[in-house]
C-alpha cells in the first residue's frame, strides 16, 4: 500500500526546489545588475569627457588664453567629477599661437578600468576619448 506523502514533507521538498532556482536565478540576476550600472557609470563617464574637451576648448579659443589656461580649466572638471588617468592634448599645443578663424582642438581620454565601479571587466583595455573643434575668436 503507498502512503500518501505528508503535508511537511510536501512543504520541504517546495522549499527545496525554491533554494534551487534562486541558486540558479541569482547569479544571473546580480550580473545583469553590475552590468547595467557598469554601463551607466561608463555613459556618465563619457559625457564628462565631452563636457571637458568642450570647456577646454571653450577657454583655448578667447583670445589671450594660453596652454596652461585650458590645461588647467580641464583639470579642474575632470578632478572635480573624480576622474582619474586622463590625458588632455590640443592642436596647436599653444593657443596663444592662434589667429582669428584658426582651429582649435581639445582631445580628452580617460582610462576605463581606472574609471570603473565594479572592475570593469566589460570595458577592460579600453578608453574613452572626445574631442572639440572650435574657431579661434
């Protein structure tokens, strides 16, 4: 004769299947979440970067500006935003040199591993770089 199984037996084994999907459910839940905000921190980063080359090339473009100037500005909102191992670089390398129409270009880099929240293990060996053109004053 079978025995019905109990009432607590057939509690436990739901508990068991319920510890077993979130065993398998979790692990995927929790990279898709790192995921997501690994992408956003490296949006945010990217319009930082493109803030600064525009305010850099902003100042570099007003006449009597200077090298240090526009290195300076551009610094002063990376630091400000905690970005760090950045590269800023500008042709000509000395505004100062420009005459009324020349171009002007700020390029700014930043690593985004060095940039990162949770490691950066999507983005590894990559950085992000904007520049800006502009016409001298």
């Amino acid at each position: 004769m079978l025995r019905r199984p109990s009432r607590s037996s057939r509690h436990q084994r739901r508990q068991g299947v319920a510890v077993v999907e979130l065993a398998v459910c979790l692990p995927v839940l929790v990279l898709i979440l790192l995921a997501t905000i690994e992408a956003c921190v490296m949006l945010q980063l990217q319009q930082n970067v493109a803030i600064t080359a525009y305010e850099g090339t902003r100042i570099g473009i007003l006449p009597g500006s200077n090298a240090s100037a526009v290195q300076l500005q551009c610094e002063m909102l990376l630091d400000d935003r905690n970005i760090t191992n950045y590269t800023i670089t500008m042709d000509p390398p000395d505004p100062a040199t420009l005459n009324e129409g020349d171009l002007f270009t700020v390029t700014v880099e930043a690593d985004c591993v060095a940039n990162s929240v949770v490691g950066a293990a999507f983005f590894e060996n990559k950085t992000i770089s904007e520049s800006v053109v502009m016409k001298a004053e």
